[in-house]
C-alpha cells in the first residue's frame, strides 16, 4: 500500500503476518513502512509550511488488502483520503 501525503509519495507499507479478527470489533493492524528519502524531499516545503501555518494536510492511502475467510482470498481495494492537522 502506497501512502501520500498532500500527493507526495511518502511511505511504503506492508504487512505479511496472518492474524484473526473477530466479527463486529474494533481492531489495529501491526504493519512496515518503508520510506525513500527523494520522495519525503520532494514535498518537504510545501508540507512544512503547511504544517506550521497550521493548514491540514491530505493523507491518502492506497493499494490493496487481502482478505480470507473460510478458505476464499478476495483482493480488496483501497483508496482513502484523510485530512489531518499536524
């Protein structure tokens, strides 16, 4: 799964473990990211001054999830957006 960040690149994020939710819960995903320094500078002005005039910032995040259940795998994909203040 790619992460932007006002659409600079800035993560890489993976997750091979297998785990089991429970239906209807709430739950957290332990996961990996990777960063490349050229991509976190390409943007590093443009979202610090937004950080410090207090602007929000858009996350995006997006890629796919596998998903099984009784023997069946279905790809999921993800395409989510976030704003958020730093």
């Amino acid at each position: 799964m790619e992460v932007f960040l006002t659409n600079s690149s800035l993560a890489r994020i993976s997750q091979q473990e297998h785990f089991t939710i429970e239906k209807n819960s709430s739950f957290s995903i332990p996961f990996a990211a990777s960063f490349a320094m050229e991509d976190i500078q390409k943007g590093f002005l443009d979202n610090l001054l937004s950080i410090v005039t207090g602007k929000k910032l858009k996350l995006h995040f997006t890629g796919e999830i596998k998903i099984s259940t009784w023997g069946f795998t279905q790809t999921v994909p993800v395409d989510y957006y976030e704003e958020v203040k730093l």
